[in-house]
C-alpha cells in the first residue's frame, strides 16, 4: 500500500501539529468547565431547596 499521499507534507505537519495541541486545550476546556457546571449546579438545586423549604414554613403559618 505504499502509494504516494494526495496531501502535501507541509499540510500533513500542520495538521499532526492541529490535532497534538487541540487534545490538550479540550481536556484543559473539560478540566474548567465540569467543576464551574457541577458548582452552578449545586447553587442551583441549593436555591430551588430553600425556596421550597421557605413555601412549606409560609403555608405552615397560615
């Protein structure tokens, strides 16, 4: 299978380069983005439980 490739060799480094720096920028994205979502997350759900436990003690002193 020793053919000859239809891309040059300039364009062939460009992109083994390409593909070499994008695997550490995601998971640098990944490393960011998953703790700041869980985080944003946790105050969510934090917020919506206070409120309810708030309805429930306003109903309750009615």
């Amino acid at each position: 299978m020793g053919g000859t490739s239809l891309i040059p060799a300039e364009v062939m480094t460009l992109i083994t380069g390409f593909a070499g720096d994008i695997v550490p920028t995601a998971l640098a994205v990944v490393a960011v983005v998953v703790p700041v979502g869980l985080a944003l997350w946790g105050v969510g759900f934090a917020i919506k439980k206070g409120i309810g436990f708030l309805q429930r003690k306003a109903s309750k002193a009615l």
